[in-house]
C-alpha cells in the first residue's frame, strides 16, 4: 500500500482560516484544502515510469480508488491535501500574492527508493488562492502539460513529472483568445509529480511583507529536506549554508535553462511564481518549440507585444528572476546577489557550450572569446534565421552530412543545400545570399569536424544523441487534443510512446519528424497559445 507522508504540512505554519475562499494569507506556508468532487471523472492516460517511481502498479493506478483520488473524488490514508501559498513577479512587475489557484497538493508520497514525492492535482478545483476563478483546468492544456512533462524528462531536461491525465466529465468554460468569445470545452486533471514544487515566489511573498520567522521557516525547511547535502553536520544553518543554497539553485537553473536551448524549448511565461527551488521545469503553459529558428519568437499571445519570455532571452529573464530570489533571501545572507548570478553564468555557459558542442559533433569548444569556434556558432544562428531553416531538422539532418573534402569539394551550393530541403520552410523568401552563407558555413563546419580525433561514426553518435528527432510540436499536441476532444485517446498514448525515445529514429513516426505543415501556421493551439485553461 502506498505511504504518505506530511512533512510540509507538519513542519510549516498552516493558514488558521480553512474556509474556502478568496483572501489574502498572512503568516501561513498553505492552506488545508480539499479537491473539489467532479461528475464522471474517467482515467484516459498515466505515465507507467511516473507509476513506478511512486511504486503505483498499473492494476492499483487504474482501479477504482485511485482514479476516484487522481480526480479530487477522495482522499486516501495519509493524504493531507493543501494549497500553497506565494507571490511573484509577473512580466516583470511585481503581482503580490498568488498562491496554488488550482492546484491542490494531496500529500507526500515516500517512494519505494525512500524518497518523498509530492503529488499534486492541477485543475482540481477552487482554493482560497483562486481570486475570480474556479480553480479548473481545461482538456487542451492538461493534455499539454501531460504529454511535455513527459517529454522533457526522456529529452533529459530537468523537470517536473506527469502521473495521470483524468478527463471530469464536466465542461469548462473559457476565452481561450481573451478575445470575448468564452466558450465551454471538456475538463480535465493532469496529476503532477515533484520532490516540491516550491517555487522562487514562496519565499518572495513573505519577504516583501517583511515576514522573516515565516521566510526562515521555508528556507529551513527546503536546505534539510532538499539539499540536505548543505546542511553541517551540527544541524546549525546560517548565512554560509543560504549563500550556498542559493548558488545551487542557481547552478541547478542554469542547467536546466541550458537544456531548454539546446532542444529549442520556449517557456512563455517565466514569471518568478513559474520557477522551481529545485531547477526544474515548472509550470507548462503556453510553451513552444522553435521551427523555423526565430530567437525572437514566443509561443504567448499574451507577451506577442513585449516578447520578454522570447526564446533568445530566456537565459537573461532567469538570472533576472534568481535576482529576485536572492534579494528575498537577504535576511538570512546578506550580500549574495553577485554570488548568486555568478554561479548561474558559470553554469549556464558551461552546460550550453558543453551541449553546443555536442550537436555540432565536436569533442568541445575553445574556451577563448572570439576564437574560430565562437565564429562558428555566430554563423550558425545567423544562418539559421536567415535561411528559415527548422532548428530540429536541421541538426538531425547535418549529422548525416558527409564532411570529407572530396565529398564536399564535389558539391555545389544548391546540392548542399538540398540536403536540407525538408527543414526549409520558406522557398520564396531564399536568396542567392542565403545558398552561400549555409554553403560557407557548412565548409567551415567540416574542416572543424576533421580537426578532431572522433570518427564519422563517433561524430554521428555524439550529435544524435544530443540532437532530437521528435520533440512534442504544438501541432502535434493539437490532432492529440482534437482526438480526445471526440473522445478518441489514442493519439495521447501514441506521442506518449513516441517521446519515450526521442532521439531514435522509430519505424512508422516519419510524419512526427517533419517541419511544421501549412495548416498549423496560424492555428489557434499551434501558432497562438495563451494562459487560458
């Protein structure tokens, strides 16, 4: 039988008033909360690596007491469900409190391995975070946050898991466009899966209300639960060990963000309450994933004016928010601002020239600025962008491109490029300028290639297995949401079975592996997503 335990609920303060409604929260981590009961809640979809993580067989999962708990229907023993509470900076401004809206924590599950895992339902109702809203979540976007929670850990990107996808059975009203068109569409409840979902806005909230025995609390509690390895042997935690956390979480976020773009991830809304104490990724909304290589884009209709959580600016927007995070935490470490973006700068270049590297098939990259191999990497995004080739493609694609010179001094401009024909997304905007450009480059990168001990086969191997053949394109997540939209869940477990194993090429999965099609252009779901769900 599945444990649970209730350290965050035990050992933090509670909010006194558990009546469920809107309020402001003070001097209180959470507040003990129930789900909210749903009609006909139906279990479409889980993760059977999630299920056994949590030691869950698939008979248990799928059997009646569950679903009924993965649907907010009931509590099993040991669970003590709660909604958090926190702040954060949204776009840049600071929002006040915000708090678990819809989401509600149903306990700490402790894992056959020993460790705890916070399973947590979003969509599962109104909690006293909700402000105006009802604390539900729609099909499209659970269906998303499923499917990418997933797939972001085969990709080896830190992240927060998915367990289950349960569709309510009731429908759910809302504007997807904020356009003035609401319009009910089928409910659903995706079952998030984490060691804690604390977040950067946890501690920013008492910080700004100047509540330090509450800030103090939290901080404690994340150092010996979480990065236990920073804790002395003394038990004793002071400014050292709060300067040291914080450059932790600051190498953990530069990793992650480092793996973002290394596969072309696009957030879209990298507020500081959407950032994990724990460097995962968090909170999967109005995500994307870059194309045609556009370091401008964003997936968010709702930042299409200022493009702040753009694709080329996500790594200044996290130094930013660890920013905010350490300015919280200086009570307890005065001074560690400087530290803090430190450790995120050394640790972000470090993972994204190591993961440059090897997409290009290189054993590393000169660490001096300016050299041959920054040249390199300034050409190859220019060209990128000018040519509109897809970044996925076009990676998969160049490891298969022979880097002999005899093979290459054979080949014109056009053929070189032809070799990157199904990546090309836009033929009439290409010029003569653009044939050379990818032709220079693609010299320059073979004679790079040729000046190092791997192998062509070694080379291949290296840029394929840091170079994905499918990653979960919004239109590919939209005929899945289509799908179970009519009731037909099939294409759910078909990606789900796909992004298992995203860099291997799978028999029959050609048509996942291809450049955005023309009807998804400028599709509501696939080009234009906003935070509606």
């Amino acid at each position: 039988m599945t444990a649970f335990d209730d350290r965050f609920v035990r050992e933090l303060p509670s909010d006194r008033d558990t009546s469920n409604v809107p309020r402001a929260v003070f001097g209180a981590a959470y507040t003990s909360t129930r789900p909210t009961p749903v009609r006909a809640p139906k279990l479409i979809a889980y993760s059977r690596e999630v299920a056994a993580m949590l030691g869950l067989t698939p008979d248990e999962l799928q059997g009646p007491e569950w679903v009924a708990a993965l649907a907010g229907n009931r509590t099993l023993a040991g669970m003590k469900p709660f909604a958090a509470c926190y702040g954060g900076h949204q776009f840049g401004n600071w929002a006040g409190q915000l708090g678990d809206g819809r989401a509600i924590t149903l306990g700490e599950v402790i894992a056959p391995t020993g460790q705890h895992l916070e399973l947590q339902l979003k969509g599962a109702g109104r909690t006293p975070y909700s402000r105006t809203a009802d604390g539900r979540a729609v099909l499209r976007s659970s269906l998303r946050e499923f499917l990418c929670s997933e797939a972001m850990h085969h990709l080896g990107i830190p992240t927060t898991r998915a367990l289950s996808l349960v569709v309510t059975g009731e429908q759910v009203v809302r504007d997807v466009l904020y356009d003035g068109h609401p319009a009910p569409e089928p409910g659903a409840i995706v079952a998030r899966v984490a060691p804690s979902f604390l977040r950067f806005g946890n501690f920013e909230l008492p910080a700004k209300r100047g509540d330090l025995p509450l800030l103090r609390s939290l901080a404690e509690h994340t150092l010996r639960h979480h990065f236990a390895e920073l804790v002395p042997q003394s038990g004793a935690i002071g400014a050292p060990e709060y300067q040291q956390w914080l450059s932790e979480i600051a190498r953990r976020t530069g990793h992650m963000l480092a793996g973002w773009m290394r596969v072309g991830f696009v957030h879209g809304v990298m507020n500081t309450d959407n950032m994990s104490i724990l460097g995962l990724t968090i909170d999967y909304g109005p995500y994307g994933w870059l194309e045609d290589y556009d370091p401008t884009w964003t997936p968010n209709t709702t930042d299409a004016e200022g493009r702040r959580y753009r694709f080329g600016n996500q790594p200044r927007i996290a130094a930013w928010n660890l920013l905010q995070l350490a300015q919280s935490i200086e009570p307890l470490a005065p001074g560690s601002g400087e530290r803090t973006l430190e450790a995120y700068a050394s640790s972000f270049q470090s993972a994204y020239r190591a993961a440059l590297a090897a997409k290009l098939g290189l054993e590393h990259l000169d660490p001096d600025e300016g050299s041959l191999d920054d040249r390199l990497l300034d050409g190859l995004f220019e060209m990128l962008h000018d040519a509109h080739l897809d970044m996925t493609l076009f990676f998969r694609q160049l490891a298969d491109l022979p880097t002999d010179e005899q093979s290459l001094s054979e080949a014109s401009e056009l053929s070189v490029f032809a070799w990157f024909g199904d990546a090309l997304y836009d033929t009439e905007r290409l010029t003569p300028g653009s044939l050379r450009r990818v032709y220079d480059w693609v010299l320059r990168w073979a004679a790079r290639t040729r000046q190092q001990s791997l192998g062509e086969a070694e080379r291949r191997a290296l840029m394929n297995a840091h170079n994905p053949q499918y990653v979960l394109r919004n239109w590919m997540a939209q005929q899945a949401i289509d799908a179970a939209t009519r009731g037909d869940y099939s294409e759910i477990e078909g990606l789900l079975e796909l992004l298992r194993r995203p860099y291997e090429l799978q028999a029959g999965a050609e048509r996942y592996a291809q450049r955005r099609p023309e009807w998804a252009r400028h599709r509501v779901g696939c080009s234009m997503l906003s935070c509606s769900s």
